[in-house]
C-alpha cells in the first residue's frame, strides 16, 4: 500500500453527494483536502452544511484559487455539463486525476450522450482516456486511466447482480424487468422543483417511465459484457425517504439453470469483493442495513413460477452509489487498502 498522502480537492462540496464525499474523505488517513469548491456560500466553513464533519477543513472557496502543481486528485460533484469542461481545462497537467460523479464520462458515444442528456459534448476526445469504473468491475485496470467515471446509482445496484449473470450466460436475456426505488436525495438539493407531485413526503412516485437517462448506462455496459442488446424493462420510483435504494430484478432462468446455480455465481463472482454481501436464499430484505455504508446487500428470492426468479438489491445512494465508490474507486486508484476510510 502507498504510504504518502495525496492532495485532493472537492468541487461541488456543499451538494447532498458532495457533503458525504467530504465526510468520508475527512476521516480518510491517506488524504489531505486542500481545497473545498462551490459556487455559493465562499468564505464558509463545512461543517455549516454538515454538522458530521469534525475535522477543521479550508474555507468554500472556488476553483480559480488552486494551485493545481500541488493537486494530486479532482473530485467532480456537480451538474451534467460542466465536470466535462473543467478536466478539458486541466488535463495538461499530466500529474492530476480526476473522479467524475457526473455523467460526463460515463457514456463512451458522444453522440448518445447528447441523447440523452441533451447536451453536447465539449471534450469528446477525453472520453477515451476515461475509465467507467464500478470497482468490483475494474480492479485490474483503473489505474491505467486518469479520468474515472464515477457510475450511476440505480446502474451500480443493478450491475453488481446482472453482470456477473449475464457473463456467464445464465439467464435469458430477452425478458428482464428492473423495479428500483430511491430516496430523493438522488434527485440533489432541487429535488422539490424536479418532483412537484402531491403529497411528496407521504408517497411513491413513478417516473423517467420508459426513458430514464441510467438507461443509457444499463445500455451500454450491458452489451459489452454480454456481446449481444439486452432487452429488459427498467422503471424508478422515488420514495419519500432521504436515502437508499432498493432495486427488484425479475429474471427468467436459462433452462437447466437453477436458483441454486446463480446463488452460487454471484457468492462465487462476489467473493473477494469487500462490499457486497450475499444473504441466504429466500431471505426478504431491505436497504435499512445498508444505509450510510458502503455496502451493497443482495438476496436471491424465488417465485411462484418455476423458471423465474427475484433478486433484491440494496445500496445508499449517496454513498455505494456515489461518494463512497468514488473514494473506493481512489483508493485503487492510488493503491490504497481498496476499503481505507469506508470501513
């Protein structure tokens, strides 16, 4: 393990992802934060947005104040746009890494991108030199790259059960439904203008039907593990808790395959990976045990129908599913103990 500490810097520390990040990263024996960067409150402390953190911290400053000769690491919490801009800006200086929680590197067809972001790519070219990195996925290869693109929550509780399953072939791949829900804190601090149902704090709500922009994602890394289009139906709900996720995978066995088989795929694929954690089969469950963690819980349930099963999947959104892997995906990124400071 590396014994130096590096000097990183947090762009976007005061969002709901980017507090956690701090929180973590401030606990972390391995890091100094230099810099804490938002657009609005500069001059502040940390700790006024989140009374967790202890440790005394930089002032909220910008980014137009760093010296980026004494910056080891970027982290990049902010809106779909502009993390893009930034790394374009600063990729010249070939010491500095980035960890991108934003979708700007996550899609590797700028033209898709566009699609489904509606927005237009500035830095096309970097895209290649990036990494889509859920870390149980890249260990071997992360630290090839400088850019790391932190990947979406629903896409992380998802992937952890699919593509393991579908490396190996072992379920159908024509008839796939996906039922996840979150908290709504992933939706950031403006969640109340992007969700103006009634009765926001008493109920569910359905949404991004049919169109949801981790579709893109699901899409993308789906083909490139098993070759071929995956033809599955995913929908998200949101909750009227702060956070977690709970994803309900409906999959229809491979004749031959049973329950049993994939039970012993995943505790076989899932092993060594530190966070995610397998429960005996047919166990019910939620996402209270994952809350505030790193960890990602799965249960394997069966159903009425012989050939189908159910897999719950549970991750913090804000944490397993953004802050938390980005610090895991940095710790193997420098060559950290993979799980330092999420423990």
């Amino acid at each position: 393990m590396s014994q130096k500490k590096i000097n990183v810097v947090v762009a976007g520390a005061t969002g709901y992802v980017g507090l956690d990040l701090v929180y973590y990263l401030s606990k972390h024996p391995k890091v100094n934060i230099s810099y804490l960067c938002a657009q609005k409150n500069l001059g502040k402390r940390i700790n006024f947005f989140d009374k967790r953190i202890k440790k005394k911290l930089p002032a909220i400053t910008t980014l137009k104040k760093i010296n980026w000769l004494n910056i080891d690491l970027l982290f990049l919490s902010l809106p779909n746009g502009e993390a893009q801009k930034i790394v374009k800006t600063l990729y010249d200086f070939k010491h500095l890494k980035f960890i991108d929680l934003s979708a700007d590197f996550r899609i590797e067809d700028s033209v898709k991108y566009k699609k489904w972001y509606s927005i237009n790519h500035n830095a096309p070219d970097l895209i290649k030199e990036s990494v889509y990195s859920i870390p149980e996925f890249t260990k071997k290869k992360i630290r090839k790259f400088r850019i790391i693109a932190n990947p979406g929550c629903y896409p992380t509780s998802i992937q952890l059960v699919l593509l393991p399953l579908l490396n190996k072939s072992l379920i159908n791949t024509k008839n796939i439904t996906i039922d996840s829900k979150s908290g709504y804190s992933g939706a950031g601090k403006n969640f109340k203008s992007k969700f103006a149902h009634k009765n926001f704090y008493e109920s569910i709500f359905a949404y991004g039907v049919g169109k949801h922009r981790h579709m893109s994602e699901l899409d993308q890394e789906f083909k490139k593990c098993s070759k071929k289009n995956i033809e599955y139906i995913f929908n998200p709900h949101l909750l009227p808790t702060f956070r977690g996720i709970l994803s309900s995978i409906y999959i229809e066995l491979k004749e031959k395959i049973t329950l049993k088989i994939i039970y012993s795929e995943l505790k076989r694929f899932h092993s060594k990976n530190k966070f995610v954690y397998l429960n005996k089969v047919n166990t019910p469950m939620g996402n209270g045990n994952v809350l505030n963690t790193n960890n990602c819980e799965i249960s394997i349930c069966k159903t009425r129908q012989k050939n189908k099963i159910v897999i719950f999947s549970a991750i913090d959104n804000l944490v397993k599913g953004a802050s938390g892997q980005a610090i895991q995906n940095m710790n193997l990124l420098f060559n950290f103990k993979e799980n330092l400071g999420l423990k």
